[in-house]
C-alpha cells in the first residue's frame, strides 16, 4: 500500500496564475512507480478538475510523494483504502510553472490560522 500525492496545476481566470492542488491518494500498488502511475491516473479518469470546481483541464499532473505502508498510520490499514484528500496548495505564476516541469522547485507562501504554543 502507498500514499501519493498527486499535483494537479489548473488554469485560474488569469493568464498567467495557476492553482496548485495536491491530492493525497492510498492505492493497493506494487511498487512506488506502479503507485505514482495508478494516482496519476485515477486523478484523471475521476476528472479531479471538474469536483474542484474548474471549467479547464489542468496543465500539468505530478506526483510529489510517495510514502511506503511502513510509513502509513495504522487506522490507513483499517479500511481508508479508497481515501482521497484535496487541498489547495497555492497560487503560481507561469514562470513558477515552466520551473516545475523541469522538475525544479517551488515556493509558495505557508501560514497558519491558528497557532498554539507548548
């Protein structure tokens, strides 16, 4: 079993803006590249895209991640198998684009709505 994390990069009303969404994905696969495949592909044949709201495909599908089921929590094995999680990463420009299709990285703004101290 694996965890992947799914990049989808859609086109916004903008030009030249994009949203990145990562989709966190536990498949039943055989080995790492099967699983970042099988992820790709589940994302496209359920057109992610569409249940997120868009009108327009999106320009590029990646996978981010892939966690082994050693790395999985325990209540994964209980039955969450089918268990698929959005959430929108970020807002990037065309040239932040160009850099993750030569597989170069990213950054974008991370913040918190609520912090606690220990």
């Amino acid at each position: 079993m694996y965890c992947a994390g799914v990049t989808l990069v859609l086109p916004t009303s903008s030009d030249d803006l994009f949203d990145v969404w990562e989709i966190e994905t536990i498949l039943r696969s055989s080995t790492p590249k099967k699983a970042s495949e099988e992820a790709i592909g589940l994302s496209k044949s359920l057109e992610d895209w569409k249940t997120l709201g868009y009108l327009n495909q999106p320009v590029l599908y990646g996978v981010r991640y892939i966690h082994t089921h050693q790395a999985l929590p325990p209540v994964v094995e209980g039955g969450l198998a089918c268990t698929r999680i959005p959430v929108k990463i970020g807002t990037i420009n065309r040239q932040e684009l160009q850099m993750l299709t030569s597989y170069d990285e990213v950054f974008v703004s991370y913040g918190l709505m609520l912090v606690e101290k220990v």
